[in-house]
C-alpha cells in the first residue's frame, strides 16, 4: 500500500461521513427539533432582560 492508495481511502472515508452528517441533518426525525431551536428567538418574553422605557431617567 502506497501513500496514493492511503490517500484515496481517507477521501472516500470523508465522504461517508459527509454524506452521514448531510443524511442526519435532513432526515424527518431531526426535523422537529432543528424548527423548535430556530424559533427559541422568537419565543418567550420580548422585554425580559431589557430596561423598562417607563423608568429611563431624562
């Protein structure tokens, strides 16, 4: 086995798991989660954690 032969293994190995983490983030099971973690901006509180407009000194 030549450093060409090793090479090719490696490529070919990175492209399973290319293809295994590309398979995972689009299957159906994931799905639901990634939706709920791209809407965790939008949910909740919109002033929690921001000062109140009322209590700004001028």
């Amino acid at each position: 086995m030549d450093i060409n032969d090793l090479r090719s293994l490696i490529t070919v190995a990175g492209l399973l798991c290319f293809l295994a983490i590309v398979g995972w983030a689009y299957g159906k099971s994931s799905k639901k989660r990634f939706e709920e973690a791209a809407n965790l901006p939008f949910s909740g509180d919109d002033d929690q954690g921001a000062p109140s407009s009322t209590t700004h000194p001028r």
